[in-house]
C-alpha cells in the first residue's frame, strides 16, 4: 500500500486531484488507516487513475466519467461514448472557429472603418417604384439570402428583368430575435402578373427620408444605422417607417463583399424645437 504522497509521485498527479477525485467518488483509496487516517493506495488503482486521467483530458466531465469507468471492459459502450464525444468536440472546434472568424472580421471592419469610413446622411425624395416582392416569416434576420434565392430564381423561371437593385424591408416595429417579418423586392419597368406568394405591387413615394450609404460586406449595417441615427437625433427629425436597404452594388453585380455597396433609407419628419413633428 502506499501513501497518498508516494502514490501521487508513482501517478504523477497531484495529492490535492488525488483528494479531489475522492471527494468527487471516483478514486477513493484502497482504505483509511483508523489511527493515523493516511489515505492508502494500492498499485491496481493506478490503472483507474491513468483512466480517469485519459477521460478528463479528452474533455469528460466527472459525472460522465463515473459512468464511463465501469464500462472500460465493454468495447461497444466505450466505443459509443468516445465517437459522441467526438462529436461534441468537432462542434466546439466549428463554434471556436467560427468565433475566430467573426473577431477577424470584426477588427478588420474596425480597421476599415477607422481608416476611410466616413458616413455622409442626407435628406432626399423617394419616388414611388413598382416592384416584385417577396414577403414571408423568417426564424431570423440571417436567412434573409433564403428569400432572395427564391425571388430570384421566380424571376429567372417567368423571364423578368430587373430594373436596378433590389430593396430590403424590414417590417417588424422592433428588432426580434426570432419570427421577423422581412420584405425583398426588386423594381420593374412595368407591372407583371405575381401569383401568391409573390406580389407586383408599388412601394409609395416617401416625401423625405435620410439616406446613407456604406461600402463592403453586409456587417457594415450596424455602424451605418448608428450613423443614420445620429444624424436624426442631431438634426431634430424621427423616424415616421421602417429601414430599408437599398443593394447599389450587391453579389449579382459584383463578386467581392469588399465592393458591395448599400443605401440605407428610412422615412423622417422634422420635430419642432420642443419635439413636436411638424404637420406638413
């Protein structure tokens, strides 16, 4: 039998995870001396010891290694538990680096943004525009591409030319994180026939609305709905409609999301000076 100092040095693992792994039920000694209470071991143990030391090292919890230990002797339970764990680690691996992949991208539109971005908002007048549309309940804002993927190949099917870049519509009152009602819609030269789901319908001409616009990928949206917002605030207007983004250059013309470039509209009436609008 050895004591808990001698049987550390023979497992090299620490006294303190050797009375970790006893209060935790999974290694306790072989017994306690009733005089001294020095925690024996015997040298079978290190065996369950080397193995819940493999376990813990390939990501195992200890709830799952008590489970596991009894099943060292049954090869399919073993082999069961190791391609599931597996698993799970390959989508932590694909979650990392997908999180990496967003800090890259992140600091380079940090970097952009700092180096040439200047956003310039100005007042205009939207013209009515007939358009073909495509309206549906997304599960969130990520799989708008599903809706332009559908309209799109509608298009290619019926043989209907675009007159210039789409819109987005965004027509929920407030930011959701799930169930959002979006809009695409690209504008026509002249009225077709749309069966359900699509629609040929005109969007109505807004008297004034602050327009941005920014270059590059799609993520570069918050920080030009933070420079439209400001603008509005400093310059005494509200919003009276939702945003919409205008696609000037998008991935039917361009091939890079370097070269993309996006108007953001969004219909404003002036405020007087106590923040009443001003009937027009």
């Amino acid at each position: 039998m050895f004591k808990i100092g001698e049987f550390s040095r023979l497992a090299q693992v620490s006294a303190r995870m050797l009375r970790y792994y006893d209060q935790c039920g999974l290694l306790h000694p072989d017994r306690v001396d009733h005089f001294t209470g020095y925690r024996l071991y015997s040298a079978a143990q290190l065996t369950d010891l080397a193995r819940i030391v493999a376990l813990r090292d390939m990501g195992f919890g200890v709830e799952e290694i008590a489970a596991l230990l009894p099943c060292f002797g049954d090869a399919a339970a073993m082999g069961a538990a190791l391609r599931k764990k597996e698993r799970a680690v390959r989508a932590a691996i694909a979650d990392e680096q997908t999180k990496l992949e967003r800090i890259a991208a992140f600091c380079g539109a940090l970097e952009k943004e700092r180096r040439d971005m200047t956003y310039e908002v100005k007042l205009t007048s939207l013209p009515a525009e007939t358009v073909l549309s495509l309206r549906d309940t997304l599960p969130d804002y990520q799989r708008e591409g599903e809706l332009w993927h559908r309209l799109c190949r509608y298009m290619a099917e019926v043989g209907v030319a675009c007159d210039q870049g789409g819109y987005s519509i965004y027509h929920d009152e407030e930011f959701r994180d799930q169930d959002v009602d979006v809009e695409v819609a690209v504008p026509l030269a002249a009225p077709v026939e749309a069966p359900p789901p699509y629609s040929c319908h005109t969007l109505p001409a807004i008297p004034l609305a602050a327009a941005v616009e920014f270059a590059g990928p799609y993520d570069g949206y918050a920080a030009a709905t933070q420079a439209l917002a400001t603008w509005v605030e400093e310059n005494g207007y509200r919003m009276t409609g939702p945003i919409r983004g205008k696609a000037i250059a998008s991935p039917a013309d361009v091939p890079s999301p370097a070269d993309y470039r996006t108007q953001l509209q969004v219909p404003v009436q002036k405020l007087h000076e106590h923040g009443e609008k001003i009937e027009r």
